[in-house]
C-alpha cells in the first residue's frame, strides 16, 4: 500500500531504475498513508450474477431492517417526558437574589439597573428603568435597582450576551425552553416573572450522555 | 360448459349469496383500518419510533380519526380540471379494489344452518384471470385521476403509473402460469385444493418471487411507489385530491394490498390449508387465511421499510430485461417438467 511503485507515478522516466542512484529520481513517489482503506471495484456483474447480487443485497437489507425492530424506540415521548438540556443550555433568562438574608421577608436583588445588559443585546429585547433605593425602599444592593426590567422572549435570540455583560451576575440564562403562548403581549416577561422560581423544573443531562 | 365467458364452480340460493356478500365485505373492509393502523406502527418499529399512539388505546382508533377528518373536509377541485372524470377516478379505484376481493376463498364449502355455503364471494373458473381483468382497470382510476386533474405532478405521476402497471402486469401473469400448469386449473379454490401435498411456495419458489416483486408494483407499493413519489412528484396522481376523494384513493391502496395478500396466500401459501397434516374444523379456515395474509402484508410494510424508491429507468429495466425474462423462464421450465413427469 505505501510501497507505490514510482513506474505508476512518472512513466517519463522508464529508463531510471529505482534501485540506482537517488539522484536520478526528482520526485519521490507519494504514498497516500497507511490508513487508506483500499476499495477493490470488481469488474460489472453480468445479467446471471448481477440479478443474483441484487436479490443477495436486497435480502441483506431485509435483514438489517428486521434487526432495528426488535430494539426499543428511542422516540423521547415529548410532553410527558422531557428533553434533557446541558448544564450550559441558554433557555430563558432568570434574575437572582442575594441567599443570605432571612427568610421572613424577600431577600435583596442582585440587580443593580445599569442596564448594561440591556446595551448588549443585539436584538434590543431588554428594557430597564432604573430607580434609587431608599432606606425605606431597599430593593438591590446597589445604590440603584432596576424599577422596570422587561424581556420581550419573541425577540430574544438566546445569545448570552446579557449574562457575560452582567457585573453582578444578576441575570443568568436558564434551562427553560418551552416558552410558546397564544399572545405576543404574554412573552414579555416582566421582573417578577424572571425572579420567580420555574414552575417545573426542565431535566439535566447526565455526566457524558 | 357453454357459458361463454367463465363457469362458477358452486352456486347458492340468492339470499344466500346477498348474505355472504354483506358478510364478506363487512368483515373485508373493516381490515384497511386494520392494516393502515398495522403499517404506521410496524414502520414506526422499523424506524425505532413508536408510531401513532396518542388517539385511542395504543393509537388504535388513529385511522378512525383519519377517516372522520378526511370525510369532514371541503371537496374541492382545480379550475384546470376535468370535472365528471375528476370525480369518478377515485370511484373506479376502489370499485376494482373491491371487486377483485370477491375471488378470495377465505375457506372450502361449509353447512352453515344446513346450507352449503361456500367461503368466498364467488369461484370462477377463470380465477386469475378475473383478478387481472380489474387490476387493468385499475390503472384507469389512477391515469384518469392524474390526467382529470389538470395538474402537471398529477400528470406526470399518471404517465408513470401507466407504464408501469402495463409492464409488471405482464411478469405479475406469467409467474403465475407455473402455479396453473401445475394445479391444472383456473379455480382458485381449486388452486388450494391442489396443494394438499405440498403448497406451491415451494415447487414454484421462483414464481412466487416473482409474482410478489411484480405485485409491489402492481399496488404501487415502494419500492415502486413511482405514481406517487412524494419526492419529486408532491403526491403523483393524486396530488390534487383532498379529502373523501383522496380517502377513496387510500383506501383502495390498502385494499389492493390485502387483495395481493390474499391471492398469494391463496396460490403460494395453500390458502386455508395447514401443513404437517393438520385438519382443523371448518370455522379455523378464515383465521388461518387472515393470519396468512397477516404475513404477507407484514412482508409489504417491511419492503417498504428497506429498499429506497427505483429510477425510472431502472424500473423500466428491471422490468423488462429481468423480471420478465425470469417469468418466462419459470413458465417454460414448469411446462417442461410438467410434460416429463406425467
């Protein structure tokens, strides 16, 4: 296989044999690697033969087929059971609090209203209204917090640039990715929506599945 | 023996005749939805996917679903076509469909309430040729329905159903030849009768290979399903049908397939007969042919699961240069050893 004969590759040059000087060769014969599979073509069956091979190919097909039978479906049976997403999925967005606080009343907003997040989306679905917080009104850790904090998910195109402009992590993507309604007006997702847990939780994927 | 075109082999009173009729068809028909339930799952199996299973138990009423979806929808048709023909295609399709079920023998002559009644809509003494007579007419409601259309995918899908049908019709009768050299007969149920010994699936092996291949094409079934290729031809001849139309069309597509079914299961696979010598009472007969057929159609689905769709030339030639040569072999060979051994 790798042993190409130089004949085959420069018939200008019958009169140097291989075996003489090396001078004499200008080109060396190129081997196309050892992992070449090599595809023996036999010549064109005949009528006799070729309607044989077709019937023993056809019955070769049957046979596979058959095979895939008896294995379970790998269908996923979607609204029951659902696809499993990557730890990494970017599905819809989800705003955070601070954990450490007591559970008595809602913890402090990690959102800041910088709107930053909103600077970065290339499809300018993101809507802040910003707001100062006030000893009585304290809200966000910051100085400010995001009054208003709006994402249209129909213009959403789940890039993730929100999350890495973020300096606070505040907004992070999710693994939800059943987000189809009957009105567009029901896919803007306001700030209490984006702070709410999930309603049901979408499954992970396995280490290496 | 002057009838001038076929004798019948066993008369019965009228009513009786009207009541197995009635009987057969209600039975006959009521297995399409059998069988177009049977295809979605078994090729759902084939294609590791469950198929149709959220209508019903197990998807069980999926076709009735179908059906009343179908029958519930606007007919329509395009200002191009053919009105009077348009409408009558789908008719002729499954009139044949029908009529050619009639010579199935699903058993031998019964004393049903002390009446001989045989198990079969009638027994012709020119049983295959019957069969071929409306699969010919068959192919009108395909070429009139795609020419009636209007429609150039219809068209096309017609013009390849024509050539088609006529060039595998010719294999489809000479695989049988063998079969009658041997059974000297035309009678079907004489055919079954003739294979007490050994069922002609093995002496005529050939031609059963044969026969089925030609029958795949005959149904328009893949891989030959040309007429219809979704692929280049949208839907082929029925592109321009909607709904009970194109329910009729459907239909007798599935009935075509079980009327295959039963005829080689009649001529191959010795009809109600069972081998090693076993001699049921007279009621197993039916089942023991629906279970034969059963096997022939699973045979179908599970074709269509396997081999891609021909070339039209390469049907053509399969046809004519192969499957044609072969026949004609069989037949000559059969004649041959026929002559010798008597």
């Amino acid at each position: 296989m790798s042993a190409a004969t130089p004949g085959d590759e420069q018939p200008s040059a019958p009169a140097a044999p291989q075996s003489g000087a090396p001078a004499t060769l200008p080109v060396q014969s190129w081997s196309p690697g050892e992992d070449v599979i090599e595809v023996t073509r036999t010549p064109a069956p005949g009528a006799a033969r070729g309607t044989w091979r077709t019937f023993r190919e056809t019955v070769r097909g049957m046979k596979t087929t058959l095979g895939r039978m008896v294995e379970a479906p790998t269908t996923v049976q979607y609204p029951e059971e659902k696809t499993a997403v990557y730890p990494r999925f970017r599905g819809r967005h989800k705003l955070h609090r601070f954990e450490d606080s007591d559970p008595t009343h809602p913890s402090l907003e990690k959102c800041v209203g910088c709107s930053l997040c909103a600077a970065a989306c290339p499809a300018d679905c993101i809507r802040v209204v910003a707001a100062e917080n006030t000893p009585e009104n304290r809200v966000s850790a910051g100085e400010r917090y995001a009054a208003v904090y709006e994402i249209n998910l129909s213009r959403c195109i789940f890039c993730g640039y929100c999350e890495v402009a973020c300096p606070f992590d505040a907004i992070t993507m999710g693994h939800d990715y059943e987000l189809s309604d009957y009105d567009r007006a029901d896919l803007i997702f306001t700030k209490e929506m984006l702070l709410a847990e999930p309603l049901e939780r979408t499954p992970l994927r396995n280490e290496g599945e | 023996m002057t009838t001038p075109l076929a004798q019948v082999g066993f008369y019965e009173a009228w009513w009786v005749q009207i009541l197995k009729a009635i009987v057969i068809f209600a039975v006959g028909l009521q297995l399409v939805p059998v069988v177009l339930l049977a295809e979605r799952k078994v090729l759902g199996r084939f294609q590791a996917r469950y198929g149709p299973n959220r209508v019903g138990p197990y998807g069980a009423l999926q076709p009735l679903a179908d059906i009343v979806k179908l029958l519930t929808k606007e007919q329509f048709r395009p200002t191009t076509s053919v009105g009077v023909l348009f409408a009558v295609a789908p008719l002729i399709s499954i009139l044949t469909a029908v009529a050619a079920f009639a010579i199935i023998p699903f058993g031998n002559v019964q004393h049903i309430f002390g009446e001989r009644v045989g198990l079969y809509g009638v027994d012709l003494s020119i049983g295959p040729l019957y069969l071929f007579a409306f699969g010919a007419m068959a192919f009108y409601g395909i070429m009139l329905g795609g020419w009636s259309s209007g429609s150039k995918y219809s068209f096309l899908g017609a013009m390849r159903g024509a050539a088609q049908l006529i060039s595998y019709e010719v294999s489809q009768g000479l695989a049988l030849v063998g079969v009658i050299i041997s059974a000297q007969t035309l009678s079907l149920t004489g055919i079954v009768t003739a294979q007490k010994g050994m069922w002609y699936l093995v002496p005529q092996f050939f031609g059963f290979l044969i026969f089925l291949t030609a029958s795949f094409a005959e149904t328009n079934r893949a891989p030959f399903d040309l007429t219809e290729a979704d692929a280049e031809l949208v839907g082929g001849y029925n592109t321009e049908y909607g709904g009970g139309r194109f329910a009729s069309y459907y239909f007798a597509e599935y009935l075509n397939v079980l009327v295959v079914s039963g005829i080689v299961t009649t001529i191959f696979l010795g009809g109600w007969l069972l081998p090693f010598g076993i001699h049921p009472p007279g009621w197993v007969d039916p089942f023991v042919v629906l279970f034969k057929m059963s096997l022939i159609t699973f045979l179908f689905i599970w074709v269509r699961a396997t081999l891609p769709r021909l070339r039209y030339d390469q049907l053509m030639s399969f046809g004519w240069k192969v499957l044609l040569p072969l026949a004609t072999l069989n037949a000559l060979v059969t004649a041959v050893l026929v002559v010798v051994t008597h």
